[in-house]
C-alpha cells in the first residue's frame, strides 16, 4: 500500500498524511498517490484531499442526531487540536533547517564564485601546455626517426660483431668445450658467411671459423676416439660432427667401434666377476643384474642413439652384425655363469636371474626388431632349463643313495644293540619314510622345477616352456628317468651283490622289492599324474607310457625279490653245507639230538618268515593243512614208511631203489631251484626252503655215511619237516626233498639200517 | 633237417664219473664210472654207433671201490685212471690208481653183450698214485696231448705231479706243491692246459681259482672269488690260450681271461641250480656244454669270445680280405652269443658232461641216477659254423 521507502511506523495513517502534506508542498506528484486519488474522491472524507467542509457539514446535519453532532464535534475538535500540536512540531522542526538550508545554499553561491574563477584559469592554462605541446612534438619528430635508423644500424652492428667475434667466441667455446654451443653458433653464421664471402673481410673470418671448426671437428673426433665418455656424451658427439658434416658412414663405424671398446670393457668386468664369483660368492641373480644393468642397458642405449643418428643414412645390418657378435659375448658370459649354478637348493634365484635376462633381451627386440639377439637368450634360458633338469635328476639321484645309506645305517644297527632292538625302525617303518622321503624329494623337485612355468616369468610362454619342456623334459627328463633309475639301481644291487657274497644285507633287497612293488602298484601313476597335472603336459612327442615303467619297476621288484630269496637261501644253504661237509659221518656216535645247525635253520627260516611278513602278503598255499602237525605227520611218515618197508636198503635189489624215486620224480613236477618267486611270503619263503634243502641234498650226496650218520639225517630231516612244512605252499615239496635227502643218505651209507619212526619222533619232539 | 633224436642208456647204479676215450679218435667211446657203497662198480664202456644210432657197452670190473673221477690217457686207449673211495678201519679215503683195460673187452663184448654183465673182466691195475700221506685225491689229470707218462692228481690242498715208468707200472712224484692258507683247504676240481707247452695248470678250491706253473710248482695267478659260491669246474679253451671257463654253486659259468683276472670277461647265468661241469669243444671252442644240478645240460654258442672271427667284435682292420670273403661266402647274419639248446633228457642232477673225443659234433651227459644221454649239436647250427 505504502512506498517501500517509508519504514514500518506505528502510526502509519498519520505519517502518510504528513507525508501527503508535504507532498503537496512540495508539488511532487508521485505515482503512489494517484491510487490513492481514487480513494479519496469522495468529498466526504476528512483526510481526502477533495474533502468540501460543506457537503461534510451538510451530511453530518442531515445524518446525525444532536446528540452524534456534539460528539462529532467535540471529537472533531480534538482531531483539530492535535492537528494544530502536530503542525507546530512539524513547523519547529523544519524551521532550523530551512535556516541551516538557507546558510549552506549562500556559502554555495559563494564558493561557485570561486571556483568559475579557478576553472577560467585553468582552461586558461592548459591551452597554453596544448600550444607547448603541439611545439615539442614538432620538435621531436626529426629526433625519432633518426633514433629508428640508429637502432636499426645498432642491431646490424650487433650481429657483425658476432659474425666478427664469431672466431674469438668460437674459440672461448673450444676452451670451455662448449661444443655445442659452438657449433650451433657456427651453423647460425655459416650461410651468412657463405653469402657474404666474396666480401674480404667476411671471407677472412669464414677462414678463420673454418679453421676454428676444423679444430673443433678435430677436438670432437679426438674426444669420440679417446672414449671414456659415456654413451649419452657419445651420442651427442655424434650428433656434433654429423651437424658438422663429417661423412656419415665413417662415423657409423667409428662410434660403433667405439661403442664395442666401452661394451666390451662391461663385458670385461662381468668376466672379472665370473672369476671371482667363486671367491666372492655372488648369486647369479646379482650377475645377470648387473650384465643387465651395464652391458644390456648400454647396449641398448647404444642402439637407440645408432637409430637416432644414422638410422636415415645406413642401413641396419652394420648395427645387426655388431650387436650379435657382443651379445654373443655376452651370451657366452651367461652361460658360464650359469653352469657355475650347480647347487640345487634354492631354484627361484636361477629363475628369477634368467627371468631378468631374458626380460631385459626383450628391449632389444623392441629396440632392433628382427635381431637374433632374443631369440638366442630364449634358447640360453632353454638350455639353463634342461641342464637344469639335469642337475636335479643327478640330485635326486644322489638323495636316493643316499637315503639308502640312510637304511642300510639303520638296518645295520639292531646288529649293534642288540639290546635296544625296539628302537630302531622297523622295516614297514623304514620302507614308508624311505618312499616318503623319495616322494617328498621329487615333489620339492618339481615344485622348483615348476618355476620355470610360473606365469609371471615371461619365458613360460615361450613354445619350449609350453610343451617340450614339460613333457621332454620335466616328465621324461626328470620324474621318468629317476623312476627307472630307481629300477635300474635295484638291479644293479642284484648283480653287484650275487659276486661278492652279499654285501647288501638282505633285508635292504627285501625293502627295494617292496619299495619298487608299491611303485608298480600306485605310486608311478600317481608321481606321473601329479606332473601331468601340474605341468600340464601336452604330448606332443611320444612319452614312456605309465605302463612300460610299471613293467618294469614290477621287473625290478621281481627280481630283487628273487635275489633275497637267493642270498637268504644261500645263507642258510651255507650252514647246512659247512655242517654236512665238516662232520665224520662214518664214525659219528648214534643219535641223541637234532643237530643245532638244524634248530638255527629253523630259527633262520622263522625270522625271515617274520620278516617277510612285514612287508608282503601271506598268499596262498596249496593243499592248505589246516593246523594239523598231525595230518603232516601222518603224511610223513607214510613216505617214511615208504621208505622203510622198501627194499632199497637190503643189498639184494638195487634196481628198485633207482625205480622208486624214479617214479616219484614222474609224478611230481620238476622242481626249479632258483626260480622267480611270486610278491607273496608263502612263496618267498619256498622258494628259500628250496634252495636251502637242495644244497642239503647235493651235500649229502657228496659224503659217506656210518650207520649213526644216516640215523642222524633222518633225525634232522624229521625235525626239519616238523616246522618247515608250515613256511611253504606246497608241503608235498618239503616231504619229497627231505625223502630225496633221507634216500640219498641211505644210499650213501656203509650200513642203511634207519631208525625206529617212532624213536625219531622222541628226539625230534624232545628239541 | 630233423636232429636225432638223443640216445639214453641207463646204468644200474648211480654214477658220477665220465670221461671220453681220450685216445680214441675213430669210434665213439665214453667211459662211465659207478657208485655204489655196497656192490663191486663198474666202468661201462658205452660205444657209440653213429650210422645206427646205436649202443653198444661193456662192462669192466671196478672192484676197488666207488669211482669218483675218471680219466684217459691221451696216448694209449686202454689206460685210464680213476679215483676211487676207499673205506678202511671205518676211514673213508679216495685214492687214484692206473688201470689197464683187458684187451679182450672189445671182442668179448661184441659176441654176447648180455652175458658180459654176467661175467665181466676186471681191469688190470698198473700203479697206485700213493697217496696216504696227502689225503683224498679230489681229480687225476693227464698231460694233454702228452705220450701218456705224466699225470698231475690233487689231493686235498697237494698238487703232485707223477712220473709214469715202465710202461706206466711204476708212479713216482716228480714234484709237488702245496697250497697253504688259513683253514682246510682242498681242492675241488682243476684242469692242465694244453697250452704253453702243457707248463700250466689250474685248480679250484672254495670260491678261488688258481693258476700253477708246473715248472717251478709255483702259482701264477690267482682269481679269489671267482664264484659266489664254491668253484666246481673248470675248463681250458682250446684255442685261445688265456682263456678258461668257470663254473660253480652260484649258478653261473664265468669266462674269465687269466690275464686280466679282476673281472670276469663273459658271465652265463642259465642254470636254476649249481653247476657241475662245463666242457669247451675241443674243435669248436663257441661250443660250450654245461651240466647242472637242476636235470639241465645247456649247450650254449659264444661266438663273441670264441678263436672264431666274430662279425661284431672283430675289427673291420684286422679282418683279412680272406676272411672278409669267407663271411661273404657263408652269406649270414653273424651268428650272436645264444644258448642252442636245453637238454632236459635227465630227472636227477647231471654231474658230469663230456664232448666226444672223435666226434666233436657228440656229446655225452651223466646224471647221478646213472642215466647217460648221448646228444648232438643241432644240425643246423653244425652246417652254420662248418660252411
């Protein structure tokens, strides 16, 4: 309703009509009020301004009572008065600043007198300074162009003294071996000099630049032959003379050259440490660090300031051929050193140096494409792998004699303390940590061996790595070949031990068997699935089939089991050859005991029952007697019968004697002595008692006896068949070669007269 | 081609002994002798008819006692010696003796060979090698090739060389040597070269072989564990002279070259069980006859360590142009180091096996039941090495 510019009031009807008021004195005409003239038409309003006393009076008279009119009047009145009270005010206050007003608006006036006076002066003024002005600049114009000219000869001057001081500074700059800032400052005046060189003087100075760059040249060529800069000075010196136009070409060959002297003493040091490196004790990481970091790296730099410089004016090969014969060198270094890394034990070091290696040959590639350069340091890494391989079979090769020893040691020793026997390993104890050692070495070995596949090695990608080198070298190479060393050592112990009388203990054989057994079984599918898992082998190449091996450690096992059972028979086969060779059998007095070497027989036999026990299975027996020692004894002793009641003792029929084991023999099979037995204790255990009762046998056959002597024999061979039969799978093969010995003896005797049954049995059942 | 079949004569009693007729070199003889502890022991003569395939025997009278060994004189058919046991004053003792066939055996065994056994003619002792003051006589070997008047006998840990005098009637120890060690020593078999102009002698005992000078009784070489087990025989190649076969309870037949003695140059190992005896062929020395206790004779060809020119091992420098075309002519694969063939004729230990001595194509095997077998090399492999 109101003008923004009147504040808030508590009274605002009275402001604005004091403000009406002295709008109207004013005669300001604001916009504002025009809507209020609307309102205030009305001839009735006080406050309007069109308000006519007389209509108010006249409608006031006509509308109101008596009684209404006094209290308009009195109301009225008031109204009046306070208006009267307000006016003073208002009147007191404006009075002191219309005088106020009044005094400033005089001063004004006065002032303004001044000030015209001033202005007049100073137009006054300055219409003299524009005269002046005008007069210098007219002056001045003559002055300027003639300081344009002399600044335009100044510059010229300038540069004729560089062209004059050229040589001097060219010279200050050979001094300070600023070459090249020399040389560009002679580039900048070399195409003046030309231009201007019929001008004498020009001339003289080009002479003496020439002369000076001539110099310089020279200093350059000098300082690029003395060497000893590095290759960025190098580079830059190159740079220099080329801009100096010497003949590109012998420039490619000196700096390449010159390159070679400073590679080849890197190379030189690498040598030096090669040699120390047994001395000092460097890992081959830190060498091929530092081959890398000096000679891979220079080598580089190398190639790419060559390419930088002369890549425009000669061709490639010059830098191919230069770069193949040092890295050959260099190469050549590598492979030293690594042929020095025999040690075995930490593989990741090897690996991570040829990783560097060949990581580093790959700025080459990138640097020289087409270079042999990576491809040669790819087959550096090859061959480190393969020898590599190498050396670990030889190490596990190693590992397995030794853990052998290890055994050997071990079984060595309850022949030691004899008292402390229930320390020592037993042969089951022995034979699992022994293939567990055995598997536990082989896993680390290709754990290690793994590394060269690793993913972030980046030669695993290389096509060797991906398939020949897992299937070639890690499956056949490594974990093929050591198993058939395995066989191959086994067998070895067969033959080595068969001429020398056994210097491998028997139980050692026993445990190989059992050893190269188990890996027929399970353990060679298992190793060479393992690898192929890990490695995962792609055959391209024809691989030994896990069949073959299994063929052949079966062989191994075969024939190590065989060969226990020789030495085992042997042994006890001597003892009965020494007892029978030894002893008068003529004169000996009748029989009272069996022989103790039979009782130690016996003994012997049991303890190899036992010990085959531990490691193989019982198998089966033939014609199995279920427990009787009776059904034996009855079986026995009707061949014994046989043998009694047969006429072969008395003199008269010699024929019949040769009739009855002839047809003994017709019946039963023939026997092999030293036959290949089955994986089985049963077997094993027959074919010792084979072995040992053959000798027996034969011996017999050697000797003469006495009437006692035969006795005697039948008494052992009683007690033999009394405990051996329970060993074999076949008892009918025990009874028929201790009929065979009895017969034999009874042949061989001076005076056959057997004894009792019956009294053999007292002896043999007395102990 | 078919081979022959082989020829099987059994004896009555068991016998270890056998010999060719070592001076015979137109009939087939072998000489058998028995073992039998409680009746008189014979030598069987068995002649050997080739065209007929036949048998022909006779039987001598052996009444000394249980023959052991029995050998030849290389100079006259009817000597032979034998070495026999002994027992007295309840002592057993083997001794060896000379002998001389009666001259009427041949003619008397044609007429009526069946009543020879009824009635058969004794041998004729000629000497005794006395040898009571140095034990059992173990073998009885005469010179090779000699005229019959030198015969070597070992006897326990002795080797005494006899003279034979007046038509060899008369022994007398020419020299002797002993060999001295720890234990009891005893030798178990041993062989007189024929070569070196028959001053060489080998003997076995226990695990060793032996090599004496005859001339100074002194030993040459000695190859200690030749064998695992004990030595049971061995045999001097005829046609190369460093070279002998070995054999013994380790079941294996060694070739071993005397000069280099630390190893053996060829090792066999086709025996299931002891071997007792090994024999070269005196004509063909690839020819090699082993008898074993396991019923087995073998018959083995090794070409590669043979006097033959062997295509492998001969150098290609050393082949004359002669020899060269004479491997043309046979037009063959060289013939390799094989076993010919397995005898299994026998069903008790085969102690003893003999080439013969006229027939180098023959070969006789004993075994203890007192069964001989007479066999011949496959007529095959006899056309290979003989064209």
């Amino acid at each position: 309703m109101s003008s923004a510019t009147t504040p808030p009031d508590s009274d605002p009807t009275g402001r604005r009509r004091v403000h009406s008021m002295l709008k109207l004195y004013y005669g300001l005409n604001e916009e504002g009020t025009a809507a209020e003239q609307a309102e205030s038409l009305d001839p009735c309003d006080i406050n309007g301004p069109h308000f006519d006393p007389e209509v108010y009076l006249n409608k006031l008279r006509k509308e109101c009572s008596l009684g209404e009119l006094m209290d308009h009047e009195s109301c009225m009145v008031k109204q009046i008065r306070s208006l009267d009270s307000d006016m003073q005010t208002l009147v007191y206050e404006n009075y002191n600043k219309f005088i106020s007003a009044t005094d400033t608006i005089r001063k004004m006036k006065n002032d303004f007198k001044k000030m015209e006076d001033e202005m007049d002066c100073l137009s006054a003024n300055m219409a003299a300074i524009t005269e002046f002005s005008a007069r210098i600049s007219g002056t001045l114009q003559d002055q300027h162009a003639q300081i344009t000219k002399l600044s335009g000869v100044h510059t010229l001057l300038r540069k004729l003294q560089f062209l004059f001081e050229l040589p001097a500074r060219l010279n200050k700059c050979l001094e300070l071996q600023a070459y090249a800032q020399a040389v560009s400052a002679h580039r900048r005046a070399r195409c003046v000099l030309q231009q201007y060189s019929h001008m004498p003087s020009f001339r003289g100075i080009q002479d003496d630049c020439h002369v000076i760059m001539e110099q310089l040249a020279q200093q350059l060529r000098q300082k690029f032959r003395d060497g000893g800069s590095s290759a960025k000075d190098l580079s830059e010196c190159v740079e220099l003379l080329l801009q100096l136009d010497e003949p590109a070409e012998e420039l490619c060959d000196k700096f390449l050259s010159h390159a070679q002297s400073r590679l080849e003493a890197d190379l030189q040091g690498l040598e030096v440490e090669l040699k120390d490196s047994a001395v000092t004790d460097t890992d081959i990481l830190e060498f091929i660090d530092r081959g890398c970091n000096e000679f891979v790296s220079s080598l580089c730099l190398v190639i790419a300031s060559y390419q930088e410089l002369f890549i425009n004016q000669m061709a490639n090969g010059k830098l191919h051929v230069f770069v193949d014969t040092l890295a050959a060198r260099y190469f050549s270094l590598v492979e030293q050193r690594i042929q020095e890394e025999k040690g075995v034990g930490d593989n990741s070091l090897l690996v991570r140096a040829l990783d560097r290696f060949h990581r580093r040959l790959q700025a080459i590639t990138k640097l020289l494409p087409g270079s042999a350069v990576p491809s040669h340091g790819t087959e550096i890494v090859v061959r480190a792998a393969r020898e590599r391989i190498k050396q670990y079979l030889s190490a596990l090769q190693t590992f397995y004699h030794d853990s052998l020893t290890d055994v050997r040691q071990a079984l060595a020793a309850p022949r030691l303390a004899v008292g402390g026997a229930n320390a020592t390993p037993s042969l089951p104890e022995l034979l699992t940590s022994l293939s567990n050692f055995i598997l536990n070495q082989l896993k680390s070995v290709l754990a290690s061996v793994h590394l060269f596949t690793a993913k972030d090695i980046t030669f695993s990608n290389k096509p060797y790595f991906k398939g020949e080198f897992c299937s070639q070298g890690v499956r056949e190479g490594l974990v093929v070949s050591f198993i058939k060393f395995i066989c191959q050592s086994s067998r070895q112990y067969c033959e080595s031990a068969g001429d020398r009388g056994g210097s491998t203990p028997p139980a050692l054989l026993l445990l190989l068997s059992r050893l190269c057994l188990d890996y027929e079984t399970s353990t060679i599918s298992y190793i060479l699935t393992l690898t192929d898992e890990q490695f995962l082998v792609q055959h391209h190449t024809p691989v030994t089939p896990v069949t073959a091996l299994c063929a052949e450690a079966r062989e191994a096992a075969q024939k190590l089991l065989n060969h226990y059972v020789k030495v085992q028979g042997l042994i006890i086969s001597q003892m009965l050859r020494k007892s029978v060779e030894t002893r008068d059998w003529v004169n000996t007095i009748e029989p009272r005991n069996v022989r103790a070497v039979m009782k130690r027989v016996v003994e012997d036999t049991t303890s190899i029952d036992v010990q085959v026990g531990l490691l193989y299975e019982e198998g089966v027996r033939k014609a199995h007697s279920s427990d009787s020692s009776k059904r034996t004894f009855s079986v026995y002793s009707s061949s014994r019968q046989q043998i009694r009641y047969a006429p072969s003792y008395t003199p008269s029929a010699p024929m019949d004697t040769n009739l009855l084991s002839n047809i003994h023999k017709l019946f039963s099979e023939r026997i092999d002595i030293f036959s290949p037995v089955e994986f089985n204790k049963v077997s094993v255990l027959t074919g010792i008692i084979k072995i040992s009762l053959k000798t027996f046998l034969e011996c017999v056959r050697l000797r003469t006896f006495g009437r006692y002597g035969l006795q005697q024999i039948q008494v052992d061979c009683h007690y033999l068949q009394m405990y051996l039969w329970r060993f074999v799978s076949d008892e009918n093969l025990v009874h028929f070669l201790l009929d065979e010995i009895v017969g034999s003896a009874a042949h061989r005797c001076l005076d056959p007269s057997p004894m009792e049954q019956s009294v053999i049995e007292v002896i043999c059942e007395r102990g | 081609m078919e081979d022959d079949a082989p020829v099987i004569y059994g004896l009555e009693f068991q016998a270890r002994a056998l010999t060719a007729q070592t001076a015979e070199t137109d009939a087939i003889r072998f000489l058998v002798g028995t073992q039998s502890l409680k009746f008189d022991n014979q030598i069987h003569i068995i002649d050997f008819d080739d065209e007929n395939n036949m048998i022909n025997k006779s039987v001598l009278l052996h009444d000394a006692g249980e023959i052991w060994h029995i050998s030849g004189s290389p100079a006259e058919k009817a000597v032979l010696t034998t070495c026999y046991s002994k027992t007295s004053e309840s002592r057993v003792l083997t001794c060896a003796a000379v002998w001389r066939m009666p001259p009427e055996w041949e003619s008397g065994s044609h007429e009526s060979p069946d009543d020879s056994s009824n009635n058969p003619q004794t041998l004729e002792l000629l000497c005794h090698l006395d040898n009571t003051t140095h034990g059992s006589v173990a073998c009885v070997l005469w010179e090779p090739m000699g005229d019959g008047k030198r015969v070597i006998s070992l006897a326990e840990n002795h080797v005494l060389l006899w003279d034979l005098q007046e038509s060899s009637t008369k022994a007398t120890i020419s020299s002797s040597a002993t060999l001295e060690g720890k234990g009891q020593l005893k030798f178990t078999a041993g062989k007189w070269s024929p070569h070196h102009n028959s001053t060489q002698l080998a003997t076995a005992n226990d695990t060793a072989i032996r090599g004496w000078d005859l001339r100074s009784m002194s030993q040459i070489y000695c190859i200690e564990s030749a064998h695992g087990q004990l030595v049971r025989d061995l045999d001097f190649n005829p046609n190369k002279q460093y070279y002998l076969a070995s054999c013994g309870d380790d079941c294996k037949v060694k070739f071993w070259d005397v000069r280099h003695i630390n190893e053996p140059v060829k090792c066999l190992e086709e025996h299931s069980h002891w071997v007792w005896s090994v024999r070269y062929n005196h004509s063909h020395d690839q020819l090699l006859l082993t008898g074993s206790s396991d019923s087995r004779v073998i018959l083995s060809n090794m070409v590669s360590i043979s006097s033959e020119p062997f295509g492998h091992l001969v150098d290609d420098d050393e082949l004359s142009d002669n020899e060269e075309s004479q491997q043309e002519d046979k037009g063959k694969e060289p013939l390799q180091d094989s076993i010919i063939a397995t005898y299994e004729e026998h069903e008790d230990s085969v102690y003893a096996v003999e080439w013969s001595a006229a027939d180098p194509w023959l070969f006789a095997s004993l075994s203890y039941d007192g069964r001989l077998v007479i066999n011949r090399v496959p007529r095959a492999l006899k056309y290979r090495i003989l064209l």
